[in-house]
C-alpha cells in the first residue's frame, strides 16, 4: 500500500509540473510580440504600416509610421495619405480634402462606408446556444423588436418555437414553420446556421442555414408567416450557391446593405455574400487558416482591405469597390517555436500539456511533445538519480528500535555485550543497491526517462521508498 501510495503522488506531481513548469517558463521569458496595423492608401498606391516597437529595457511603446519599402513618415504625412481613416483629425486640422482621386466626398459618406468584420478561431470553435432569434420583419416598426419566442430547430426534421415567459412550445407556429421547412424540401440535420440575434441594427437580414446537403437557405418572418427561401433561388449566381459548402456562417447587417455574410466553407476558404443579388465573392487570400490564423474585412468609402494575421505570418490584400484585387503584401515573424526561449523549453520539458488554447472556446486536453534532444537531459537526469540512489544505499536508514533507544534512552541501559568475534554479512555496511531496493525505485526511473526534470523533482522530494 505505500508502494503504491508513493506512485501515485509521483504521478500526480508529475503530470502537475508538465502542466505548470511550462507556463512559468514562459511567463519568465514572455516577450512582446511585434503588433503592426496595416491600411492601404489609394494616394500612395501603397500599404502603410503602423508598427508598435516594444523596448525591452524602458519598456516603451515606439510608434513608426512606414510603408512596404520601409520608408518613416512623421504622424501627420502619414495621416494625410490616409483620409479616409483619419478623417477628423484632417478635418480638425483643416487639411481634409474635398476629392479623393477626383470623387467628391463628405464625413457623413466616409462614416456610412466604413465597416469592420473580424473572425478568430477561437469564436469559430465555441459552444453554440440552440435557441434562434426569428425577427418579425414587416410588423412596420421603425426599429427592430424583440420577439416573445424562440426558434429551435430539431435534427429529426421539427421546427419548435417556445415562449420564453411560460418556457412551452407553441404548436401552431412550430407546426407552421414545420411545413414550410418540409415544403422546401430541406435536409435534416442542418450543418451551419448564422444569424444576428440584435435589435441594435439597421434592419434584420435573417437566419443563413445549410442542410445536410450543404445547401443555403435564407429564412425570415413576415406578420407571423415563415419566408423560407434557397439562397440560389435569390443569387444572380446560382451555380456558385449549389458549390458552396458552408460551415461557418457570420451574419452583421451593415447600414449601405453591401454585404450580408461572411462565409467560411468546409475547405476553410472565406466567402462574402453581397449586394441585393446575394452575389457570392471569393476573398482572395492565401495564408487563411480557421483554425489558427485570424481574418479581418475592412470597408472604408474608397476600398476594401482583407487582412489574414497569424501567429507568425500576416498577409494583406487591397481590393478596389467592385472586389478586384490592386495590391498584396506579406510578412512574417519569427515563429514562437524558434526563439530561445522556446528552443530552451523543448529540452527542459519533453512532455507538456494545457487545457485552454487560443484555437478554441472550448476546454480540452492539448499535448505537446519536446525536442529530440531533450532525451540526453532525461539520460543525465536519470543518471544523476541512479547515483542518488546508491548514496542512499551506502547510508541505510537506522533500526527503528536504534532511533527509539536515541530518543528515549532506557533507565538502566544493559551491560556492553561482548565483542563479536564473527561478523555477519548482513553487519556490513551497504556498498551497492540490493536488486529488491532497485525495483522499489522503476517507477521514478521510467519517470524519469519519459518526462525528465517535471519527474526529477517530484522523486528527489518524495520519502524513501525504503
């Protein structure tokens, strides 16, 4: 029982220390990592940068104004190549100009087409709430309303609304939208489901969901009745709706009705919905990855700028208003499994593992195996321990009835026995680890060998096996 009493807290300390020795390494060695923001400017016809410097050793922020070629710019020149971004300050200033590449413009104009999505992993891979938002849309209201139901939608082909005061379903309207789902022809259990469950929007453009099939379907309300409609049926491009293949779907009504969705299909490709035709547009990057690398739209009133920005890469594509690319740029940074630090931590720990990860919402067991060279560590950790073990072997614990007589010596202590004139074997003292002693120890060594200085601790610590 204290044998295996001991394994267990050896274990347990071990796989405690893979958890924690890891995040205190890095917190040790956390370094800023390099932040840039990106612009396009049509007057300079070129990307302009505004690069945040980290000094490590006055722990100051430097701002540096550049371009694509490196050039510095003084804050100012860089914000009147920029006027569509930094339009109240020019206009504070009195510089605005009034055309920009010959089209008249005006602040209520530059506010109106201005427009941000952005996405990162982590809220692509998130628990999702299996109750709708289904906004009544010709109640004739001037703002949008929030509805006494709730849609849920069941995998077996039922469409339930339940009243959110009395939590029951309401059959009339759950069978209503039943039929219409059903009349459609649509394939359960649906696939990808995107909407924008808010009242603080222009108007409400409904509720995108793909079938089984990968099919699209636009469903809205009107005075209580379902509008449910195929997104191909609505397109100026049917073809392209019948291809696509979603599984994220990221709906934000803006107030010029440009675009509708954000779509990501199951080849992680992004793609936009726009105009009133539903005109589906692929975003032409390269670098783009779900689930690890973030992407930002950005609409401004002279151009739009597609931003995919990775851990160790970043990539910016400048399309003009009718989504023609004009330009490109890329850049990448040193990889965070490169630096020292990292390299260092390979070694020091060849097995580690975390909970949370930026790629996800969720919870859940991430590993991560060192550097092959942390198996020579492991070996001259082991190696120390063995030599630890034979110390210990050469100075036995005393008897426990020696250690009880230390403490309390007996009253009248017995006369001094007679010399032995032959010694027994076991008189000796210890010059080697008996092999009984030595399978005691397997478990800290296989520990050892397997996970290195997170094992070497804990075995140095715990009482003797002995």
């Amino acid at each position: 029982m204290k044998h295996a009493a001991r394994i267990f807290l050896l274990l347990s300390s071990t796989l405690l220390l893979a958890y924690y020795l890891p995040i205190a390494w890095r917190v040790l060695t956390a370094r800023r990592a390099p932040s840039i923001l990106v612009h396009y400017s049509d007057t300079a016809r070129d990307f302009l940068i505004l690069r945040y410097d980290f000094n490590t050793t006055t722990r100051d922020v430097k701002l540096r104004y550049t371009d694509t070629a490196g050039r510095e710019y003084e804050r100012d020149a860089y914000e009147q190549m920029l006027p569509h971004i930094f339009y109240m300050q020019l206009e504070k200033n009195g510089s605005m100009p009034a055309e920009i590449n010959g089209s008249p413009v005006t602040l209520s104009a530059i506010r109106r087409e201005m427009f941000s999505y952005r996405i990162r992993p982590a809220e692509l891979d998130a628990p999702g709430i299996a109750l709708h938002t289904v906004f009544e849309t010709a109640d004739g209201r001037a703002r949008l309303e929030m509805p006494s139901d709730y849609m849920r939608i069941r995998d077996d082909g039922r469409i339930e609304f339940i009243d959110s005061k009395t939590n029951k379903i309401l059959p009339e309207k759950s069978a209503l939208f039943t039929e219409a789902f059903a009349a459609k022809k649509f394939a359960f259990p649906l696939t990808a489901l995107g909407s924008n469950p808010s009242t603080h929007k222009p108007y409400d453009e409904g509720i995108y969901i793909a079938d089984a099939h990968g099919q699209t379907f636009l469903l809205r309300q009107a005075l209580g009745a379902p509008i449910l409609d195929p997104l191909e049926t609505l397109s100026d491009d049917p073809a392209a709706w019948r291809a696509l293949r979603p599984k994220h779907i990221i709906v934000d009504e803006l107030e010029t009705r440009e675009i509708h969705a954000l779509i990501i299909d199951t080849d992680g490709h992004p793609w936009l919905s726009t105009g009133k035709n539903h005109t589906l547009r692929k975003l032409p990057v390269t670098t783009y990855d779900p689930a690890a690398t973030s992407l930002t739209v950005r609409g401004s009133i002279l151009n739009r700028l597609i931003l995919v920005q990775g851990q160790d890469k970043f990539e910016a594509v400048a399309l003009d208003r009718n989504y023609a690319p004009v330009n490109r740029y890329e850049e990448t940074f040193p990889s965070p499994g490169q630096k020292p630090a990292a390299k260092i931590a390979a070694i020091l720990f060849p097995f580690t593992w975390w909970l949370n990860d930026t790629s996800s919402s969720y919870y859940n067991f991430h590993t991560q195996l060192g550097a092959a060279s942390a198996l020579a560590l492991n070996a001259a950790l082991l190696i120390i321990y063995t030599f630890i073990l034979f110390k210990r072997a050469r100075k036995p614990k005393a008897p426990a009835q020696d250690r009880a007589a230390t403490v309390a010596p007996a009253a009248n202590p017995p006369a001094a026995a007679a010399p032995a004139t032959n010694l027994q074997a076991t008189d000796l003292p210890a010059t080697n680890l008996p092999k009984s002693r030595f399978l005691i120890h397997i478990p800290e060594l296989l520990a050892i060998a397997l996970c290195g200085l997170c094992a070497f601790i804990p075995a140095l610590l715990l009482p003797r096996a002995d």
